[in-house]
C-alpha cells in the first residue's frame, strides 16, 4: 500500500520515462497510485515525488486540481450520475434523487459497505444516452431508476466483473511500444530535415 | 459525405484490420514518401480546415505561425468536456487509428519531435482504445524509427487528463500536461505555436481536427474545399442533443443542411416528442448564445452563425421544448461554468458563484424582481456590455462563456422569470 510495489513500480518507472520532463508523469502517476490502492495515499504523492523530481507539496498541489483524485478511500464502485443541460433535458435529477435511494447515501457519500460511492458528475460526454451513469468511468445510458437499481444489483453479484474493474484502474490496455527515441537522435534529424526545407525554400526562390 | 465517419458504419471500426481495409495509412505513406512536410501544410491550407475545437481557427494558418525552433510539439487536444459535446468521444473510441495516423500526419508536417495525444480522463475505453491503436502503429511500423521507411521519425504518448474541464483551454492543457494545475496561461503570446509546451513552439489541434487530415493527404485540399461553402469546408460533426427523438453525432457537409433539418429530419433529429414546440436550442455548446424557433432555417456553417450571433463552436446542438424550464436550463448551464472556473480571475470566480446562487434562489421560488438587474449586471462585470463575440476581462473564455446563457434566457423569457418570483415556484415543476 501506499509506494509502487512490484509491477506497478516497474510501470511507475516507465511512465516517469515517457516525457521530456518527468514532472509530466506527475498525473498518469497520481492515476497509477489509484489503480493500486482506490485513492491517492500520501506515501503514493511523496514516492511520486521522488520518481519525478518534485516536492510532496507540489505533486499534492497539482493532483487536488482534479475531480477524478481522491485522497480519502471511496467505494469500491464510484457511480457518477451526471445531470448536465442534456442529461437535465432528460431526467438526470430524478435518476440522482433514486440513485441515492437505492442506494442509501446522499451524492457525496459513500455506502457503509464500502462497496459504493455516488457522485453528481458534469458532462462525460454521453449526452445523447442521457440521462448518463458513469461507473468507475465505464458507460451506461439512457439509464432509468429501475434500470439504476439493476445495475447495482449486477454490481453487488459480480455480474459486471469483468467489465467494471474496481475504482482506480483505468485504460487496461499499457503502452507496448519500443522505449522513445532520444531526443538528441530527433533534434539531429530535425535539423537535417530543416535543412532540406530551406534549401527547397531557397531553390523555389531561385 | 462521410469523411471522419466514414468507418463508423462498422461494428469493428476500432480495429486495426478494419483500418487497414478501409484505406488505413494510405494517406500517411503518401504523405512520407511522395510528399514534403511543406507539400503536407500546403493541402492543409487549401482545404481551409478549420479548427474543430471551438474557436474555428484555420489549422493551416495556425501551423504556418509556428515559430521556427530547434525542438517543437504536437498536442491533439482530446479533453472535450464542453456540456453536450461528444463527438471526439465516438471518434477516440470508434476510430482511433484514424486519430493516430492524423495525429503521425500533422506531426511530419509541423516537424514535431514529439507528438502527446491528451485525452480526458474519464475516457476509460477511449484511453485504452487509442493506445490499442498507438501500439498497433509502432508494431506495423507506421509510428516510431524512420516510419515506413520515409526517414521520418517520432513517437506518439498518450496523455490522460483527470477531471478538469478548464484544461480544454489550450493554455491550461499545456500546464496540465507539465504536471501542474490547470491554470490558463496569461495571454499574450495568443499561441502556443509561439510559446507552448515547456517553453517551446508547440501546436494544439482539437481530435476531430487532427482526424480530417488523412482524408485531406489522400484527396486533397481542393476536393476538401469544394465540399461546404465559403470558408466553411468539409463535413462537421454535429452532436445533436436535449429534447430531441433521436438525439446523436451526425456528420454532414456543411453549409448543407440548416438546424430544422437537423432537429426535425428523418435522417437526423426527427423532431420533439408529439405535442411539444420547441421553444429554444443552442447551436454550439453550452457556452454559445441561444437560439429560438426563428433560426431555424440559418445553414450550419460557421460564418452564418456567427453573423446571426452566435457561435458553431464545437459543434454541440441542445433543443429545449416547452416542457422544459429556461430558468433551470440556464441556471444549470451556470452552475456548471461555476463550479469548473479555475479561480484565477475574479470576475469568473466570484461572478459566476453569485450568478450560480441567484439564479438558484429564483428557480427555487425565492427569487427578487430586482435579481434579473443584479443578474445582468454581474454578467456586466464579467463581458463588458455582453456582446457577441464578448468583451473579456478574464484571463480566458470561460469566464465570458456564462453571461450568453443568462442574458438570452432573460431577454427571452423574462415572463417566465417573473412568474417564478410571483408564484414563489417554478411553473414548470
Ligand atoms: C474553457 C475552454 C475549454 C475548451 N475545451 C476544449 C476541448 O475540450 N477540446 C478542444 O479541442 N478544444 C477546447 N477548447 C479550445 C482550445 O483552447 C483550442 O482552441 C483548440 O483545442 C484548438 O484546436 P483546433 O484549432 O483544432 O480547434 C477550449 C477552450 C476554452 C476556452
Ligand atoms: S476566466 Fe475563469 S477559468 Fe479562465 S482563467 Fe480566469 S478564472 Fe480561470
Ligand atoms: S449532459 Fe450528461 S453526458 Fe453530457
């Protein structure tokens, strides 16, 4: 808990690799923290620091910018239900109002279980299967109060294992690729390849 | 006419197979080995493209302001979080590829060393989709070391956002890309083309923007050109939603078809429910001035509705029927420019908490007849005079993006407003 352990400290180590300054890792790193624990712990922000060459401070002090990072343990579902203009247009308030019903909790809160986090999301995107339920950031839509409590009875069976993975976890799919090209390689490249254009530049003036 | 959506028609348009049977890369190896990076700007210029991000800027025009340096990026701005916007969500989950190999395109043209597709975070699949499709190019060797044997290289990273709509602002997507919080950079410079990604000269294009330039490479900017009228060419996404039958992302020319026919056609919308008028609709995004039942017959394109007052913007249209409360649908809009304002300028901070709390109080039935003054006013202090396009006191348009909403609502259906006051509810609950 807490640091990169294991694969995902090999991942973490990756990432931090990818950009030509590491503090640019500073986000992708703060979504692998939640991958491995649901939520953003602090030793996850002091080991990110160290991978990316920032102060704890200000890896907290980016990472708070942002709705999707939570610092506290949530559910192990967060179920957004969005009741942005075209998911208002449709209903988006009343499936929040039986949302919380059913589930029990006000938006905000989370479950005594543990098993769910109900948030009042903006927008996703989704607008024209409004009114839009996000869970764990997989899409469902146009989704009605019946419909809402199905879905978390899928949830509570497992039903939606393996298309639902738990809060943190989010493309599955990891970069396979061969490691970036040193950029000293491209900046030589570029300039041979500026080189040609001045020159076709200056034969066309010719 | 089909040009980024042209896939779609397949369930499987998001593989790579059916990439390569639809005529996948072709236009990036035309691009690499028969054309020169100028060659490549060229098309793009003629075609006219302009942006699909919102402001409408000529993407040709844009890479020609690039300033010349030794080390420089591509950003493809995937943040799409504009209320009722989601057609780069259907193209990053639906045909990555075609991004990824606009994206490898616009990068040969502008030189880029390095090329980041930032995309939103809440795009689950379409992150996993996209780098799917990064890593299906680096495999076919299509991205990477001296693609295609062109000698021409660069790699492609995947960015994810994390819930911030500010960082759709190029500026704030820059920052937030450094690892920092998404705070809109002071303008001037107006481009990052001039000062962008760590300091240095960088270019911004929007998803959609970046996904026409394969169909451009392969026919060219005068066929793209001849498509629309005047300088709105080719096709656009139009993400159609809100009280409509049939609401979703339909690709037409533009300039083609007008907003009756997108909202009533059998094609398109077709139509409200049976009983309802429509009462108003947004021709782009939440944050464009409405429209009323009178434009209904303006062509969408981009000139024509600027010129009617409002904007195409990201290409985001939202009907009302008279089921539907104005008040609440601009309050609503409101709120979320409210809660999304970054904080830095105090006009979008304070003023949008305040117009976010009147309105409120007024849709809830609490509301003064002296509100819609104070409403109009504080709109006031946000865009002096709240004039299309408006007036700006605010480090980006954000701030100016909430008085539209308000003020149409106002000047529109002021009885309406009223009438929640005097009743001490809202009629339409
Ligand atoms: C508040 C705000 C949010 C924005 N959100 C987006 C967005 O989500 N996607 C996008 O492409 N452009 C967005 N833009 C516009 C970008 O700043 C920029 O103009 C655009 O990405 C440039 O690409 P284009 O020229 O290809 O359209 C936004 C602008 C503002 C002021
Ligand atoms: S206008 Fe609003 S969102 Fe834009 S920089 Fe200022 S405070 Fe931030
Ligand atoms: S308004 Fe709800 S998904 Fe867009």
């Amino acid at each position: 808990m807490g640091r990169f352990e294991g694969e995902l400290l090999v991942r973490a180590e990756k990432v931090a690799g990818l950009y030509p300054d590491p503090r640019s890792a500073i986000i992708p790193l703060c979504h692998l923290a939640q991958e491995q624990d649901g939520y953003v712990t602090e030793e996850a922000i002091a080991h990110i620091a160290e991978l990316v060459g920032a102060t704890g401070a200000e890896v907290q002090g980016t990472a708070s910018f942002y709705d999707m990072f939570k610092f506290e343990p949530v559910g192990e579902y967060v179920i957004g239900v969005c009741t942005n203009i075209s998911c208002m247009l449709r209903g988006g308030y009343g499936l929040l109002e039986a949302a919380s019903s059913t589930l029990g909790v006000p938006p905000g809160e989370t479950t005594p279980d543990g098993m769910f986090t109900l948030e009042e999301v903006e927008c996703v995107a989704h607008c024209d299967k409004a009114p839009a339920v996000q869970i764990n950031y997989r899409y469902f839509g146009p989704v009605d109060s019946e419909g809402f409590a199905e879905l978390v009875g899928q949830l509570r069976s497992g039903e939606l294992d393996g298309q639902i993975p738990k809060h943190g976890t989010l493309g599955r799919v990891l970069r396979d690729a061969p490691p970036l090209i040193p950029v000293e390689e491209i900046d030589a490249e570029r300039a041979r390849q500026d080189g040609e254009r001045e020159a076709r530049a200056a034969s066309r003036e010719v | 006419m089909r040009i980024v959506g042209a896939r779609l028609e397949h369930a499987d348009s998001h593989t790579l197979e059916r990439f390569l049977a639809t005529g996948g890369n072709n236009a990036l190896r035309k691009a690499l080995l028969e054309m020169t990076p100028e060659a490549v700007a060229a098309e793009v210029l003629t075609a006219n493209l302009l942006g699909r991000g919102g402001a409408g800027f000529e993407a040709g025009r844009k890479w020609g302001m690039l300033r010349k340096a030794k080390r420089r990026y591509l950003v493809v701005n995937g943040d799409e979080s504009e209320p009722a916007t989601f057609k780069d969500h259907l193209l990053v989950e639906r045909d990555p590829h075609q991004l990824v190999e606009g994206a490898t395109i616009a990068a040969y043209a502008i030189g880029a060393s390095l090329a980041v597709i930032y995309l939103r975070g809440e795009f689950a699949l379409g992150l996993e989709r996209v780098q799917e499709a990064i890593n299906d190019a680096y495999r076919i060797g299509a991205l990477g070391r001296d693609i295609f044997g062109s000698g021409f290289s660069v790699d492609i990273v995947l960015q994810p956002g994390a819930g911030a709509y500010i960082c759709g602002e190029e500026t704030a997507l820059l920052e937030s890309l450094e690892g920092n919080r998404g705070f809109p950079r002071i303008k001037p410079p107006y481009f990052p083309a001039v000062i962008g990604l760590y300091g240095d000269p960088t270019i911004v294009n929007n998803v959609e923007t970046v996904s026409n330039l394969p169909w451009i490479v392969e026919n060219g900017g005068e066929a793209f050109k001849s498509l629309g009228s005047g300088r709105s060419t080719g096709t656009r996404l139009f993400a159609l939603s809100g009280q409509v039958n049939r609401p979703g992302v339909y690709e037409v020319e533009m300039t083609k078809i007008t907003f009756r026919d997108l909202i009533f056609g059998e094609e398109f919308g077709q139509g409200l429910a049976p009983s309802r008028s429509l009462t108003a609709f947004i021709p782009g995004g939440a944050s464009s001035p409405w429209f009323f039942p009178e434009h209904l017959d303006l062509p969408l394109g981009q000139d024509e509705v600027a010129k009617a007052g409002s904007m195409l913007g990201s290409g985001s249209v939202i009907v009302m029927d008279d089921s539907s409360c104005p008040v609440r649908s601009a309050w609503r809009i409101a709120r979320f420019f409210a809660r999304e304002s970054c904080g830095q300028c105090t006009p979008c901070r304070e003023g949008g908490t305040w117009i976010d709390r009147i309105m409120e109080r007024i849709e809830r039935g609490n509301g003064r007849e002296e509100d819609l003054d104070l409403l109009l006013d504080l709109c006031d202090n946000i865009s002096p005079g709240v004039v299309w396009p408006p007036a700006q006191t605010t480090i980006c348009v954000l701030g100016p993006s909430i008085p539209p909403a308000i003020s149409a609502a106002i000047s529109r259906f002021r009885d309406d407003f009223l009438l929640h006051i005097k009743e001490g509810r809202c009629p339409h609950a």
